[in-house]
C-alpha cells in the first residue's frame, strides 16, 4: 500500500474531526432527550423518536465537510446544502411541534453543518466554536435556576457595563494632551471601568456564591488588579447595604495583601537587589493584612448562616454605579497633575515626593519607576526601596480613609485598624532592619 501523502492526510482529518464534531454536539442532544423523559428512579420512559440522533448530526457535520471540499469547485454547493437541511430540520420541527418541544436541536442541526463546513476553512476555530456550542447546550439547567433569581436591574447593568468595556473605553484617546503629559484619557477609563467593574464581580459573586466565597473572589481577582479600586467600590456597597459590611471588610483586607505580594513581585523581576530591601517590610504589612483577612472569614463563616444576612443579601443595590466612579476618575486625574507638578518643581531630589503623590492610586507605576531606575543604576538602591516604601504606605492610608467617607464607621473601623496595623509592623520591621 502506498503511503499517504500529506495532503491527503490533513483532509482525512479534517473530515474525522468533522465527524467528531458531529458526535459530540449530537451525544449531548441525544442525552438531554434521554434525561428528560427519565423517571425520578432512574428508568427511561417511553420517549418520542426524534429524526435528529448522535449519527444524524454526525453526518450532518461530515456533509458539511464534503460540501465545503467540494464548494472549492463548486460554490454552489455549501449554499444549496444549508438550503436541504434547512427543509428537513424544517420538517423534523414540524413533526415534533405537537409534542411542545423547542427548536433547540434543530438549530443545533443547522449549526452542527456549518461547523462541519468551518472545520475545511479553519480547524482551531471550528472545534472552539463546537466546545462553545455544547458548553451552551449543556447549560439549560444554570439558566433555568439562574433566570428566575435574576433582576431586571441586574440585566440592565451588565449591558451598562458592556456598553463601557466594549464602545466607550476603545474610542478613548490613550496619547495625553495636557501640559503635564500624564491625563491619559484611557488610563483614567479603565480605572473608572475598575472600580465599576469590580464592584459589578462583586456583587455578582455575592448573588451567585453568598457573602464570604463571593467577598474572597472579589478581593483576590481585584487584587491583582488594584486594590483602591476594590476598596472604593466594597465601600460603596458597604454603605448601601449593611448586609455587605464584613464580606466587603474581607474583600478589601484580602486586595491590600494582594497588593503588597505585588509589589515585591513587580520589584523582583527588575531588581532583585531592591527586593530584598522591601521583603522584610512589605512582607510584615502583608502578614498583618492576611491575618485580619482571615479575621473577617472566619467572622463571616460563622455568621453565614443566618437568616438575617440571607435576608440581607437579598437587599443589595443597583451592582452598577459608574458616578461614584467617575468620582474617583477625577480624583485620579487631580492626584496625577499633582504628582507631575511635583516632579517637576523638584526633580529628582522629589522621587520621595512624588512617590507618595503617586502612591495616593497606584502603586504600580512607582514601583516600576524606582526599580527600573534603580536596575540601571540611575537612583541608589535604598532610595528606590524607600520611594517604593512611601508609595505604599501612602496607598495604605488613602484607603483607610476611603473607606472611612465612602463606607461609613462600622465598615471603615476594623479596616483602619487593621491596615494601622500593618503600617505600625512594616515601620517597625524596617526600623529595626536599618538599626541592625
């Protein structure tokens, strides 16, 4: 037997993972039929036959595979196709209207050729798409528990949301234009969409996972992203909805630790040498933060089943609020000029200035200034380390006082204590460090 050539190969697969694709999608079909007519015992009923089995939507995908093969020559054919198993997906669903089943199956069908016809154009894309497809198939019953628990304000503040993500933050300007060169139109954008967002996961979490599973989400995901933002907006719904005041505690302790073991990746990677001058500090602050973290879990676990915090839950707010983050986007954009004039008037005998301006928002940008700087031999090491160090005390502060205004006292209380804490341990670490 002669051996196959390759491109005969790569057509023997491609039409292989049609057929499997076929199999796979028609499987689910096949089984979602099956569970449906089950008794609460287990046995399978009698169930109506259908037309659309596992091998009909696998020769309905290899059917596509053939006729986009075949449409190379032929461009005709991959439209008169669609058109055939319209008519009889057509048919399948004329025969099975009386017995009230949905169109789900036959536009399963339909979409089923077309992937078949993708796999000869674009494999990757067409075996995502069928994974796509079945993870839809499959969810039925998510949504059937999902869609009666969901709000009318919850629909309209995710597409609130996606409007933001999706159109407004692509058409903002990144270039600045301002004297200062820093009021980049999208940076201040995303950080509005941060706060927005984040406040919108957190919520969602809370709905979906209750109080604390939901709370640690938020501040490990915000985290890695900024934890003001997540402070800004725990507070918020802290405010609002007394039910939310120690699962957002929980968030925002659990976002600054995630910040602080930021911090001393970021600086790693650039200067190992700056690292080791903040790990004993920054590592003594983020210690205290986890352990008032875990405070606040263990709170929350004890109080989870209460019925006056599943009561509660059921009180939360509006998840998408952009004013209050807009708010805090021209705060950002204030904090920035600042920082700017500062660095301006003082030069680099202000990096310490600048670098508690800069730590009123952000900490990242501070910590890749000094250690790139300090990298290049262009700022003494203990200088960058002690910028870094400013800029994070800094940002500690301003969040305390966040969610002292925006939260209230018996949200901001055990926040500020906590993060007082960590302020008074990393002082003392580098107190002690320095005198050694």
């Amino acid at each position: 037997m002669p051996p196959i050539d390759d491109p005969t190969l790569r057509l023997l697969i491609d039409a292989v993972l049609a057929i499997g694709i076929g199999l796979f999608i028609g499987l689910e079909r096949e089984h979602s039929d099956v569970a449906e007519h089950q008794d609460p015992d287990g046995e399978v009923g009698v169930r109506p036959e259908s037309l659309l089995g596992v091998r009909t939507f696998a020769l309905l995908a290899l059917f596509g595979w053939v006729t986009a093969y075949s449409g190379e020559a032929n461009p005709w054919l991959p439209v008169a196709a669609l058109v055939v198993t319209g008519v009889l997906v057509a048919i399948a669903a004329f025969r099975e209207r009386e017995q009230g089943r949905g169109l789900t199956t036959e536009v399963a069908a339909l979409t089923t050729l077309v992937l078949g016809m993708l796999v000869h154009h674009q494999r990757a894309i067409a075996v995502a798409l069928a994974l796509a497809t079945t993870l839809l198939l499959i969810s039925k019953p998510w949504f059937r528990a999902l869609v009666p628990r969901m709000r009318r304000v919850d629909l309209t503040a995710t597409l609130q949301l996606l409007i933001l993500l999706a159109i407004v933050l692509p058409i903002l300007p990144d270039e600045a234009r301002d004297p200062w060169r820093v009021l980049s139109p999208r940076r201040i954008g995303v950080f509005v969409a941060l706060i927005a967002g984040i406040g919108y996961v957190g919520y969602v979490l809370n709905r979906l996972l209750g109080g604390r599973r939901g709370a640690g989400l938020t501040g490990l995901i915000g985290g890695l992203v900024s934890s003001t933002a997540v402070t800004v907006a725990m507070a918020q719904h802290a405010r609002g909805t007394p039910a939310m005041v120690q699962p957002g505690q929980l968030a925002t302790l659990l976002a600054s630790t995630i910040m602080f073991a930021r911090v001393l990746v970021v600086s790693a990677l650039i200067s190992p040498s700056v690292t080791k001058t903040l790990a004993l500090p920054i590592g003594a602050m983020a210690v205290c933060t986890l352990a008032g973290a875990l405070w606040k879990w263990r709170s929350l676990r004890i109080s989870d089943g209460g019925e006056s915090a599943k009561a509660a839950e059921l009180e939360l707010k509006n998840p998408f609020s952009l004013l209050p983050a807009l708010t805090w986007g021209f705060l950002l954009a204030a904090v920035l000029v600042a920082s700017a004039m500062a660095r301006s008037a003082f030069g680099n005998s202000g990096f310490i200035v600048t670098a508690a301006l800069s730590g009123l928002m952000d900490v990242d940008a501070i910590t890749l200034a000094a250690t790139r700087l300090a990298a290049a031999s262009e700022l003494d090491m203990d200088v960058a380390a002690l910028a870094i160090t400013v800029a994070v005390v800094s940002n500690t502060i301003v969040k305390g006082v966040i969610a002292w205004v925006s939260g209230g006292r018996d949200y901001a209380t055990d926040i500020v204590k906590v993060l007082g804490g960590a302020m008074a341990g990393g002082l003392i670490v580098a107190v002690a460090r320095a005198l050694s």
